[in-house]
C-alpha cells in the first residue's frame, strides 16, 4: 500500500520518505502526512514510541482475518486503537477498501463514475489534507464521520472483500443513491 499510494503521491508532485523498519522514526518526522501501511499485528511496535502530536496520520489497515475461504476481523476497531497508540496523532480512517492494485492502474472512472474514497476522522484540518491527498490520486474524497465510525469502514472492507473473493460484484448490491429511499421524494 506504501508503494501504490506512495508512487501516486509522488506522481502529483509529493515528497516522499518510505519509513521501514528502523526507518519509522525519520518517515514520521519528515512529512506533513504519515500513511500508516503495516500489518495490525504490529501496530503497537511501530506506534509506541513515535511522537504523533499534531501530525495527520492516515490508517489504511484492515484486521484480515482468514475465515475458510473468505476472511472476518481481528478486531472491530482498528483507528480507535490506533488513535490510543498515537496520542495527539489527528487520525484520518481512509485507503482500507480498495486493493493496493487499485491505485497501481491508471483507472479511476468505473461505470462512468469516479471511484470514491470514504474518510472518517475528527479532525478538521487533518480531513482537508487527506481529501486533497485522495484528488491527487484522481479518486474522489467522501466524508464519512468521525472516527469512531471507522470501525463500519473497517467491517465494510471484510465484508466486501468477502463479497469480491466469492466472484460476486459488491457494487450490484447497492442501489443508485436516487433509488436509495434516502432522499426525501
Ligand atoms: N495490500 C492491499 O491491497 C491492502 C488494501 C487495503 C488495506 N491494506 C492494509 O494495509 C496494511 C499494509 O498492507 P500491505 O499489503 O501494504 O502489506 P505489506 O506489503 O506486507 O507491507 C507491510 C509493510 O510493513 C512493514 N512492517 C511490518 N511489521 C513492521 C514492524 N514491526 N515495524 C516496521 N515495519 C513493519 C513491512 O516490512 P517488512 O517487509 O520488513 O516485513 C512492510 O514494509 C495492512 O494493514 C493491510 O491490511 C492492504
């Protein structure tokens, strides 16, 4: 995810400093953003002993799980915990449904709509960063709530991509937004 994120990034003109192992610390330090795109198991180690204070720190983790063939979550809330781990840090929830192979293509438009990136954090400022972040990659930011509605995003994604794994098009299991019955008539 570092990788496809991070050479779209790139392309629309960002400084970038991948932070691996050993590395955390300076990748933390160096940017206005931090994308957080590790393993949940290791959260804890790389948070720990970073100091997030005021930084924008994107979680694009999921708690896969596998469950036979198909996947279940770990842990139901992900943001939250990571929010704990980095305090100070203005979390943003966004990146953790789509495959990094996604934002490797060129594609952004499917079905004559532009893909939509759904973001859940407080923090105002720290939302604006992330939405222009998601414009740069051609993509289209959603607001999507607070943060502790990014444990919906985050059972969305097993869910979905439970869904994709079994050969099934999640998209044909929602309607248009004029057929949703969530507008008034
Ligand atoms: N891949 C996807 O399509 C996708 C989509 C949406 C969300 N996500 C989520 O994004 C996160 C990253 O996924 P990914 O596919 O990018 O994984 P990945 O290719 O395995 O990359 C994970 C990176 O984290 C590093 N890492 C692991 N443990 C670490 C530690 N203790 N300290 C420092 N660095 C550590 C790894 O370093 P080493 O190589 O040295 O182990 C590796 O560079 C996961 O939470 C995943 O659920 C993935």
């Amino acid at each position: 995810m570092a990788r496809a994120l991070g050479n779209g990034w790139a392309a629309a003109g960002h400084e970038l400093r991948y932070g691996g192992r050993g590395e955390v610390r300076e990748a933390v330090a160096f940017g206005d953003v931090t994308l957080l795109a590790v393993p949940v198991s290791a959260l804890a180690e790389v948070l720990g002993e970073e100091d997030f204070e005021g930084r924008t720190l994107i979680d694009c983790t999921n708690a896969f799980e596998p469950d036979g063939g198909s996947m279940v979550l770990g842990e139901d809330a992900v943001a939250e915990r990571v929010a704990e781990l980095a305090p100070g840090a203005r979390v943003v929830k966004a990146f953790n449904l789509c495959a990094a192979e996604v934002w490797e293509a060129d594609e952004r438009v499917f079905e004559g709509r532009r893909l939509a990136v759904p973001l859940c954090g407080d923090d105002a400022e720290a939302l604006a960063a992330v939405e222009q972040l998601v414009r740069d990659l051609k993509a289209e930011p959603v607001r999507a709530g607070g943060l502790n509605r990014a444990r919906y995003l985050e059972a969305m994604s097993a869910f979905v991509v439970g869904l994709w794994f079994a050969g099934v098009d999640a998209r044909a299991a929602l309607p248009p937004l004029e057929a949703a019955f969530a507008i008034p008539d």
